[in-house]
C-alpha cells in the first residue's frame, strides 16, 4: 500500500517561535556527555567572542515543529537522517522562528518492503527575519 500523495510536496507548518536558555543549552550538551565550555560557562563563550553560551550543533533537534503533509502511523517510522547548516551558531537569548517544508516524498523497496520517504526542511530564522540555520530530515515510513 502506497502512501504517497504528492500534491503535499511543499506543503509548510505554521511558524512556531523559541526562546533560546541557558539552561535549555546547559541541559542538552550534558546530555550529549559533552564538557565543552563555550556550552556551560557563559563567561568563557564571552571571552570567544559569543554573546552568550552556545547551543551545541544538533540543539534544534529540541524544537518540536509540526511535520505538514505527513499523516502516518507514528509507530511505523524511523527517523533515517538529519544534517543542519548554520549561518550564524545559535545562542543563549535567541529568538528564532522555525518553519517545516515537506520538500520531497519518494518510495523505494527494501527487504521487508516498500518504505517511503519524506524529506522535510527546516529553516530557523532570527526575529530580523535573517536566516539562522536549516535543517534537512528524512523520515522513513515502513
């Protein structure tokens, strides 16, 4: 059974905001297991040139933004990839307003079967509307 539609390609989510904490940043590279100090000690990222602590690489991986065209069984997808490219590394204090593009859907067959793919995008803007990040995903459906 197929699940391609592809008039939701381009599709895009409502754009959500998100305020940037310290201890927000603090909390995720202690997840990593990291003991980078431009991610804890604010005074440090100062000292590097930053306005405040920096979030790690993977950190807008927290900000839950709907996933527009992707109505699926949630149990039946795996997350299969995700790069990020920064303009600009987020900080401490920052507002950034995100939005989800569904760029792409496509099907190939494995082992167990046909698994189809989306492709979302991200983009993470500053309340300038300057683009801060973007984010690329791929969602496995099996």
């Amino acid at each position: 059974m197929t699940v391609i539609d592809r008039t939701v390609i381009g599709s895009k989510s409502e754009t959500l905001e998100f305020e940037v904490e310290k201890g927000a940043i603090r909390a995720f590279a202690h997840a990593l297991g990291s003991d980078n100090p431009i991610y804890f000690d604010e005074d440090y990222a100062k000292q590097q040139g930053y306005a405040s602590l920096v979030a790690p690489p993977t950190f807008p991986s927290t900000f839950r933004v709907p996933k527009p065209g992707i109505n699926v069984e949630l149990s039946r997808t795996l997350h299969g990839a995700q790069e990020f490219i920064y303009e600009r590394p987020i900080v401490a204090g920052d507002t950034l307003r995100c939005t989800n593009y569904l760029a792409d859907i496509f099907e190939k067959e494995g082992k167990s079967g046909t698994m189809t793919f989306f492709i979302l995008e991200t983009r993470g803007e500053d309340l300038s509307g300057n683009l801060v990040y973007r984010s690329k995903t791929t969602i496995i459906y099996r």
